[in-house]
C-alpha cells in the first residue's frame, strides 16, 4: 500500500498505520462477534465509531482470509425498499466478486426484479440494482437474507445507523428485520449508531422485538496520552514538533472529540513550513470556520427566530446543564419554558444539539464556536 499524503484522516479507513489507539475496543468487538454475539454500539457522531468497525473488520480479515465483511450505512434510508435495495447490493457485491457470477446468482434469486449490474466508481466493485416494486419490499428481503443464508459464507455484517429503521413508515420493520436475523447462524451483526437513546430503547426495551439479543458497548474518547504518541510520532517523520502542551490544549478544546481533533491535525500537518504553536492552531481553526460560513448561515436561517435564538444562547454558554432554568431564559432573553422545550426537542431531533453527560451542546464544534463569536 502506498503512504498517503496526510497521515490524519478525516473520513475513511485505511489501515492500522491511520487507526489511533482504541486497543481495547477492537479486543472487545473481535472477541463478541468471534464468539456468535451480535453488537449494538454507540457513541456521538464523529467519535470514531465506523472507523472502529472497519478497523475490526480489517483485523478479522487478517486472521482469516476466507470470511466476508460489509459494511452498510443505512443514514440516507428512509423506508422498507431503500433498505432491502442497499442490503441487497452490499450482499451480492461482497460474497461473490465475479461479475458473471453475481448476475446470474442475483438472476435465479431474484426473477421478477430485473437485476442491474454496475460498478463503483472507487472501488471498481461490481454492485447490484434491484427493481424492487411497491408492496414487493418484505418478499425481495426474504430472497436477500435467503441468499445470505445459502452461500454458506461466514460473514460480518456492520448496519450503521441502525435507529434510521424506526424512522420507516412501514409497521413492524423491527420485527420483519429480527425474524430473519434470528436464524442468520452464519452471520455477525453490528447494530451501530449515534443516537443512543434510540438504539437503547430498540434493543433494552422488553417490548421490542430486539430484546437482549446483542451485547451493548460504547464508544468513549481516545486515551489523551495514546493520541498524543500517535500524532507526535507523524510530525516527527515531518522533522516538526508537536509539543504534549499543544495537543493538550487541542485535545481540551475539543473534550477528546475524534473527528474535530483530526481535523485541526490534518491542517496542521499540511502547513509544514510553520512551526506547530498555539496561534497556528487557532488559525487553522479560523480556516474551517470561514470555509464554511456560508453553510452555518444558511443553517441557522432554517430555523424559527427561538429555535436560532437558543441555538445562539447554547453556542454562548459551551454547555447547558439546567436549560430550563430560569437563570438562564432570562440571561438571553428566551421565551416561556415551554417554548424552550419545544425548540429543543426539535434541535436534538435534527442532531444540531447534542445532550451530553455534562449538559447540551452544539454538535458541530466548529458550528457553536461560529455561533458565539458572531453574535
């Protein structure tokens, strides 16, 4: 494999030459799913978590060559036949990478819905398109998982976003979902996501039909320290120094969140004429914050006049922990209790905030830090 340019990624996976630390959560997922457990995982979005996941699937991968390992991010899904139709694609592009093959497999199975092959244009990985006609959905996911079954293939499959089903319109996704997944003996699951609340309630609540059927784990920050060692040991390749008072500072400023810390490294590995201070680093910040100006402005006017003002006051305060207070409503001047509560639920809804063991906050960093210093 050839060295990449910038050593910090921002989105991806790559290898474990990219892939800071988390030893012991890839000990605890290889351990769960090796031994016929399935996962729920969650951590807040941009922890890190999907690159978890295929870093664990790279280290299965290693250990044995013949198993099949898919991811599938189910975000932009929004009902029963997107599911069965990304579902569908990632089985048969992954257990069978002869084209031909593919075809006339996905051909047998699938009759009466016409089959397309195409190709990724990254990968160069053969994909399969299903005509999947309304009413049709809970039929053609049958074939899928049957498919699945009959290959005979041992495999490990990562739903990402996995709440996004209880979104769906159709009834019953949940249990449609677990009558099939119940008899996968071949296959290990990751359920995945961001909204731990949602996901908690799916598979912790005795009245839903994923009921203790997965082990549960949590994504946490990267160990302070282990950051530290990673990161420095890149920019000493780069003959540069990034002093530990630095990326503490970093590290702090971002209370250990993955991706934004990544972000801030990547840009400060790309300067490499400039001596790593701290005034770099809030330039590079400035940098992010102005290239996206016009996204946050844009944002924020999608929002009703007390949605925006909270977003504003939360953004001011860091975090929140008492937002119903009355300290607070009346220190930027915010409307009845009620109002607030309505504003914030549809805020946490949409992900734009976030609620935290130490209080709410903004979810995009870079967001709150535009949100507090522009108004």
């Amino acid at each position: 494999m050839e060295k990449i340019e910038n050593p910090f990624l921002v989105s991806g996976y790559e290898s474990p030459e990219y892939f800071c630390d988390r030893k012991q959560e890839t000990a605890d997922l290889m351990e769960t799913l090796s031994n016929g457990r399935n996962v729920m995982l969650t951590s807040p979005r941009r922890m890190g978590k999907t690159g978890l996941i295929k870093h664990t699937f790279h280290l299965l991968k290693q250990q044995n060559r013949d198993i099949t390992t898919i991811y599938i991010d189910l975000f932009p899904t929004e009902n029963l036949a997107d599911f069965t139709q990304v579902f569908a694609s990632a089985v048969l592009g992954e257990l069978d990478s002869n084209p031909m093959k593919i075809l006339k497999k996905a051909a047998d199975i699938f009759k009466a819905l016409r089959p397309v092959i195409t190709y990724d244009e990254l990968t160069g990985k053969p994909k399969i398109t299903l005509d999947i006609s309304k009413g049709n959905e809970s039929h053609t996911l049958e074939q899928v998982f049957q498919y699945l079954k009959q290959s005979g293939k041992n495999c490990y499959i990562a739903f990402d976003e996995f709440q996004q089903i209880a979104k769906y319109p159709e009834q019953n996704v949940e249990a449609l979902l677990r009558s099939h997944i119940q008899d996968l003996h071949n296959t290990h699951l990751i359920f995945s996501g961001s909204q731990a609340h949602m996901l908690q309630e799916m598979f912790l609540s005795p009245k839903r039909p994923f009921y203790q059927s997965t082990a549960g784990k949590t994504i946490e920050t990267i160990n302070q320290d282990a950051y530290y060692e990673f990161a420095s040991q890149f920019f000493k390749n780069q003959e540069r120094e990034l002093s530990v008072v630095i990326f503490n500072d970093l590290y702090q400023l971002f209370e250990g969140h993955t991706w934004y810390i990544q972000m801030i490294l990547n840009r400060l590995y790309s300067k490499r004429s400039r001596a790593i201070e701290s005034d770099l680093v809030h330039e590079c910040i400035s940098d992010i914050i102005n290239e996206n100006e016009y996204y946050y402005q844009q944002l924020l006017r999608a929002y009703p006049k007390g949605q925006a003002k909270l977003l504003k006051a939360i953004a001011k305060e860091k975090k929140v922990k008492e937002i119903t207070s009355g300290v607070f409503i009346s220190k930027y001047s915010l409307t009845a209790t009620s109002s607030v509560k309505t504003a914030l639920s549809r805020l946490l809804d949409d992900e734009v905030v976030y609620r935290s063991a130490d209080g709410y906050m903004i979810y995009d960093r870079f967001f709150g830090e535009w949100l507090a210093t522009t108004f």
